[in-house]
C-alpha cells in the first residue's frame, strides 16, 4: 500500500434502479478521496423492469434474480471499463471495486436484507478484485445494515458546527455529524421513489426532471397531513432503515384511495407537488427532533439535482441547505465514491459498520472480498 493512497473503484445502483453511478478514486489512509473519473451508465429498461419486479413476491423469483444479478454485473462491468478509459488505467492498477448491488428485500427486523449481484462474475470480467455483500454482516449483529454511508461522510465532512449530511435516492438518509459527539444516521423516510412511481404513472417519464411536473400543481394540506399521520414507522426513533418493502406503490395507492373522493377534485400534477413536500417535511421532522441544533444541510443524490425539492428542503429546514458540490464532492457520485471508500475500509480493516447507526453489536468490517 503506498502512502499517496490506492485507487478504488465504488459502483452503486440505489432504489431508484434509475442506472449505475461510478467512480474512480485514490484514497489515502488518512486524506480525503481524490476523484479522478465519473461515469454513468442508464439502466437498461428490460433489467429495471426485472428489478421493480422482484421487490414483490412473484413466480419463478430464484431464476429471475440470478438472470438479473448476472445483468447487473455486466453493467457494472461496462462502468468499470469506462471508469479505466477515462483515466488510461489499466485493472493491475485498481485495489478493488465495491459494488453495492440492487437492494430487493430490506427485512432486518426478519434477519436478512437481499442485494442481488454477481460479484464472482464482475470480477472475471474486469480482472479487479471485488468487495461486496456490505450489509448482512451487520444485520448478523442485529443491525439494520443500513445506512452504509455515516462512517463515510464523517471521514470527509467533519466540522466544527454541527452538520447534517442527507442523500436523496430513492429513500432519504441523513447523517448527523457534530464535534464531541458520536456519528449517527439513519433512512428518513421515501425521497425519490413515491415520487418516480407517480411521475412514471402519469408522464411516462421515470422522474420529475427539476420538479417540473410538481410545480405544475399544488400543495394539498390536507393530503400531506394524513400521509404524516399515517406511517407509524415516520414517528419511530432510530436506529431504523427502510426501503421498498414498505413505501411503494401499493403504500401510495392505499393511502390515496382512502381519500378517493377527495382526490378526485386534485390533479395528478398536485399530488406530484405534495409527495415532494412530503419528502421534504419527513426530512426536515427527521432532523428537527434527532438534531435540532443542526446549522447546515449537504445534500447529494440524485434528489440534489431537483431544485424545486431543494427549495422545498430550505423552506421545511429552515436551515440553510446546499449540494455536496459546495464541499468539493460530486453529488450525484457520493454513493458510488462511498462504496470506493467502503471497499478501502474492508481492504484495510476499519470497521465501517457503527453500532451508533445501525444498532448491531458492535462496530464491524463490512463486506466480503472476490479476489481477481
């Protein structure tokens, strides 16, 4: 290992299933990671579709997950050679890649959270090492094996105020950071996914792109109300994670067609604008009753790039609120580099699971090693 640091690859595909993020960095011991190469890579429409489709029980699943985990490691394998095009690196130069893998089932309260991936096959097919299956051993400690990030953000974001880091996928996470106190972190609630379900339904489009089609329409009180007062799992304190097991489509359309009549005088258009106000207010309770004493909020993901949920955060922090890209780090990558980062933990044993998170028994070294 020199001491400038070694070069990793962090490959992340979230809840969303919108594509593959990648990135390429050198990470030194004790230094921020130094981002050499982005790149991404859309998921294919057949493979998306597969992937929606086995977070729901279904006929013939063992198949259908080992077909689409073999997909996915080859889009992974395309990012990682577009990854080493960019930057003329050659895969006896690369230390490892951490590749999360698609999140299908997320049951920790059962013992078990499902990642489908082929890390054995995208490490014949790039010749790197891969680090993968990042999650089951902190549930084994009886964690929730998610959020993966604090440990991450708290090596680059450290300061003197008190700060909250919060990733806008599919779901939000947030990570607490204050000096003398422990790193926490944990899944607010449904960022992106009520969001894409509902866009998709009515545009066709798999996002709002800027919140366009949410500033189209109108904040509905009274809807936005009960959807708060509705989820019992919104009111319950950390350490918790979440994921499309609980908030999705049928999640939406309970709670709509219970105000059916009401709805009916709403356009789709409004309820696009109050799912992302509910986004933001879940965010903002979130931070308000585990951190009041927050002064900033860095945002990344791909909910950073919605300048119209970003105002709306402002508004319901009432904080200032500003994207990773301000601190140097590319929003729309921080996923992926904090898998690189992760990848690096395991090669040189940190233990990047905190029990302060996750609520597992102790801190452990996450993930599992697929030698080249």
């Amino acid at each position: 290992m020199t001491t400038a640091g070694d070069l990793y690859i962090g490959l992340m595909s979230g809840t969303s299933t919108d594509g593959v993020d990648g990135v390429l960095a050198r990470i030194a011991p004790h230094g921020r990671p130094d981002v050499l190469a982005e790149a991404s890579l859309p998921m294919p429409d057949d493979l998306r579709a597969a992937l929606l489709a086995l977070n729901a029980a279904g006929q013939d699943e063992l198949e259908r997950a080992a077909r689409a985990s073999i997909a996915l490691a080859e889009c992974y394998a395309q990012t990682t050679q577009r990854l080493l095009s960019a930057t003329g690196h050659t895969p006896a130069d690369i230390t490892a890649i951490g590749a999360h893998g698609q999140t299908v089932r997320h049951r920790p309260e059962l013992g078990y959270t499902i990642q489908l991936n082929a890390p054995a096959l995208l490490a014949e097919r790039t010749g790197i090492a891969v680090v993968a299956d990042f999650r089951t051993r902190d549930v084994a400690a009886g964690g929730q094996g998610a959020p993966l990030v604090p440990a991450f953000h708290a090596a680059i974001f450290a300061a003197d105020v008190p700060r909250a880091v919060l990733n806008l996928g599919g779901i939000a996470n947030v990570t607490l950071l204050a000096p003398g106190r422990p790193v926490t972190g944990f899944d607010t609630g449904p960022a992106n996914m009520l969001l894409d379900e509902w866009c998709r339904r009515h545009t066709g489009q798999h996002f709002d792109d800027d919140g366009a089609y949410a500033a189209a329409g109108r904040v509905d009180a009274n809807i936005l109300e009960y959807l708060l007062a509705s989820e019992p799992w919104l009111a319950k304190r950390p350490p918790k994670s979440t994921g499309r097991d609980l908030f999705n489509a049928d999640w939406l359309d309970t709670r709509l067609n219970a105000w059916a009549g009401y709805c009916r005088m709403l356009t789709p258009q409004d309820i696009q604008a109050t799912l992302q106000r509910f986004t933001a207010r879940t965010v903002a309770q979130a931070i308000e009753r585990e951190a009041p004493d927050t002064q900033e909020v860095l945002v990344c993901g791909g909910g950073a790039r919605n300048s119209a949920l970003m105002r709306d955060l402002a508004e319901c922090l009432g904080r200032p609120v500003a994207t990773t890209d301000t601190h140097g780090v590319p929003a729309q990558s921080m996923e992926a580099l904090a898998f690189a980062w992760l990848a690096h933990a395991h090669v040189h044993r940190i233990a990047a699971g905190l029990p302060e998170v996750t609520g597992a028994s102790g801190p452990r070294v996450l993930g599992a090693m697929y030698p080249a």
